[in-house]
C-alpha cells in the first residue's frame, strides 16, 4: 500500500484526548493506537503520511522509554513518515532527544487545537512536498534509464532486468535468450551503457543476416589483397568494437566454420584479419542473443559445447510478452553485485 497524503495516526493512551484529537482533526483520514504495537500495526496497514505520538505510553505511561521506541520503530517502517511527539509540560529533554532520533516535531500538553492543528498541517504539506520530489526524481531515472524501451511489469521481465543492472559493471560474458522482438537488443544496449563502457562504441552484427562466406570478413576483417577484390585493408566489427561492447545477435546461427575462431577470440582475446599474419589484441565486451535453443543444438552436434560455455557465462531470459513484442518500460531499480562467473551462474536468471 502506498502512503496516503490525508491520512493522521493519532497514537495516545487516553481515550478522552483520543476523541478529541480526532474530533480536531475531522478534515483528515483518522486513525487511532493505544499503544506501541497497535501503533505499528496501524503503520504498517494504513502508511499514514503524519504521526502524532504521546511520548508516554503503556507500560510506561509516566516514562519516555515506550514513546521513543514507538518513534523508532515508526521510522524503519515508514522513514518518510512525519512523526510528531506531544509531551508533558516536563518532557522537554526527552522531546529534544526524539527530535535527535528524527521526529519532526513535538508539541507540549495541554492540547490547544489551533497551534496543533498548524503543527499538523505544516507536516502534510512537507509530506506531500517531498513526495512529490522523490517522485520526479523517479520519473527522472525511469526516462533516463537505459532500460526505459523495456516492458518490465511481469515477475520474469523484473528479474531480467534486474539482473541487467547487476552484471552491466562487470566484463562477464553475457547470453541473452528469448524469442524474436522481445527486446534482446534492448537488454544488450542497456548492458552497455549501464557500464563502463557506455562512452565507447556499441557494435551489433546479426549473425543470421550475413551470408556464411561473407560473415568472417565481417567480423574479424581482411588485409588488402587477401581475396579478390580485396583493394585495401578492412577492420572486422570485433576491432571497431575496441574498449566498448560487441553484441552478436542470433549468434544460434553462427556457421560451425566460424565457431573455433569465436571461441579463441573469447579465450585469447585476439584476432587475425583474413589474410593477416599477425594477431591483433581486442580489448571488447562480448553480449551474445539468440532465439534458438542452444543446448538442444550442442546435443545435436550443430554448436560447440566449449564455445556455448564461453558465451554464456551468465545467461539472462526474456519471457515472450503478450502480443510478443517489447513495451515501453515501466521499471527501475539501481543495483550493484561483484558477480563472478562459474558454471552455477548460466543457468537462466
């Protein structure tokens, strides 16, 4: 339940002074405790945006020792809540110390209905204030957020894209699995850009899209006069990707010849140019996505077992949407992990 704006916990013992602070307070939702745990039950159940809280209460009505742990206690549940503490005439030094546990204000007895009515008021609009704040700050991040072209609503969508936040400081190896048009480029770019690397360049090839004899030049380029035609020297995609991240799209589809070389680019980190005679150092971020079913092609003898562990060392699952395409995201939530890859880390997060 989210915090409502009109909504007053009027926490005291006497049931006289309850009915007539309610009664001051007709113009709000009103809820009333006795004592510290009907307090934290109305906390919990109701989030009320202002607190008045008698600092003598059951068991310890002459003391201060349950006001202040109820102030405590309010605060872990409901830090934004603003709690003020209505004292005796000679609590002023225990009022002073719940102000130091971080009420935010208190009001000495007898009641006075106007001054506590201003003292009441005066909490709301700072609620609502802050509020409002927290929540542009919120609709800030969310269109600023790499992941903003994602629908994260399902439980599955959550977990995959928190995940992405997790992993996007690390140089893990990550695959991206999910049917076609659920967003794995998405989730690639914001691998990317949630990284270190989010200044340099962000490189995709489809690996489907390219003819076979045409896809190694592609990738790891070519020296002049390598093949005919070849009029002069040709960078391959992985060296345009230096310092950034290489995104290999349906890399299901990733012919068996070219495999082996993939596989020492991923445990060497260097290539060679066709028709080059020298290896070149890349310094690249690998993300890899397909639809297909990688293990059931390792089975069938069509994808390399080692290369399927090299690129899956942390695997994330898009679940299919609804009418199977993207959304617009609607969720976000900052994290930070060390995560190291292992072998019980592929498994689908």
């Amino acid at each position: 339940m989210s915090p409502s704006s009109k909504t007053l916990l009027i926490v005291e013992d006497d049931p006289g002074l309850q009915s007539q602070l309610r009664w001051c307070f007709d113009n709000f939702e009103v809820v009333t405790a006795g004592d510290r745990e009907n307090a934290l039950a109305q906390v919990r159940h109701h989030e009320p945006a202002v607190v008045t809280l008698d600092l003598g209460l059951p068991p310890d009505p002459g003391g201060a020792s349950e006001g202040l742990a109820a102030l405590r206690d309010i605060l872990v549940i409901a830090p934004g809540t603003k709690v003020i503490m209505v004292t005796g005439n000679d609590d002023r030094e225990n009022a002073v110390r719940a102000i130091g546990l971080g009420a935010y204000d208190f009001y000495q007895k007898p009641i006075d209905p106007e001054i506590l009515s201003l003292i009441v008021n005066r909490a709301f609009s700072l609620h609502s204030l802050e509020e409002e704040n927290r929540q542009l700050v919120a609709a800030q991040q969310q269109k600023n957020s790499p992941l903003q072209g994602i629908l994260a609503s399902s439980p599955q969508m959550l977990k995959a894209c928190s995940t992405v936040e997790k992993v996007a400081p690390t140089n893990v190896t990550v695959l991206i699995l999910g049917e076609s048009g659920t967003g794995k480029e998405l989730l690639a770019r914001a691998l990317h850009e949630l990284s270190p690397r989010a200044t340099q360049r962000f490189v995709a090839i489809n690996c489907a899209a390219i003819p076979e004899a045409l896809l190694e030049s592609e990738l790891f380029g070519y020296e002049k006069g390598a093949f005919t035609g070849a009029a002069k020297q040709v960078k391959g995609k992985v060296e345009y990707a230096e310092g950034g991240t290489l995104f290999l799209d349906e890399v299901g589809d990733l012919p068996m010849s070219l495999q082996a070389k993939l596989l020492r680019f991923l445990q060497e980190r260097v290539i060679e140019r066709i028709g080059g005679r020298g290896e070149i150092a890349v310094d690249v971020r690998v993300v890899c996505a397909t639809h297909q079913n990688v293990p059931a092609l390792v089975r069938a003898g069509k994808f390399r077992e080692d290369l399927y562990y090299r690129i899956s060392e942390l695997t994330i699952t898009i679940p299919p949407s609804e009418n199977g395409r993207a959304m617009p995201c609607c969720w976000r939530m900052p994290l930070w992990i060390n995560s190291a890859a292992s072998r019980e880390s592929r498994g689908a997060l």
